[in-house]
C-alpha cells in the first residue's frame, strides 16, 4: 500500500484549483457575451483566487521533501 505523501497531495491540489481557476476564466469570458455581462469581474475574481490557492499548494509541494525509501521499500 502506498504511503501518504505530502507533496503529492499539494501537488494535485494545485492541479484542481488550476483547472477551477481556468473554468472560471472561461466563464467570465462567456459572461461578457451575455445579458448577464455584469457578473464578468465576480467570475474573475473567483478564478483569481483560485489561482492563487494553486500557486500556494504548488509551493507547498516543491518545499515538500521527497521521503527516503526504506530498505524494505527498495526490494
């Protein structure tokens, strides 16, 4: 069974928001398109800061060390 990794986690986290924060983009590109125009800046900032999120677990998974296999692990 694999062990938790901490870096991994933060890694994948970083992906998740990083794809949310590009939906919303998406979205509030779509919006300007719409009657609905006004609600653009609140998609924006909404994928904002899911950007930032993504940068901060992405930070938190390259300060992660890598953990050392153990002997038995090596096998």
């Amino acid at each position: 069974m694999d062990e938790y990794n901490a870096g991994t986690e933060a890694l994948h986290l970083a992906r998740r928001y990083a794809d949310r924060a590009a939906r919303m983009a998406t979205s509030a590109e779509n919006k300007l398109h719409t009657s609905e125009r006004h609600l653009s800046g609140d998609y924006a900032a909404v994928g904002t800061l899911y950007a930032d999120v993504s940068r901060v677990y992405a930070a938190i998974a390259t300060a992660t060390p890598t953990p050392e296999p153990t002997p038995a692990e090596e096998n």
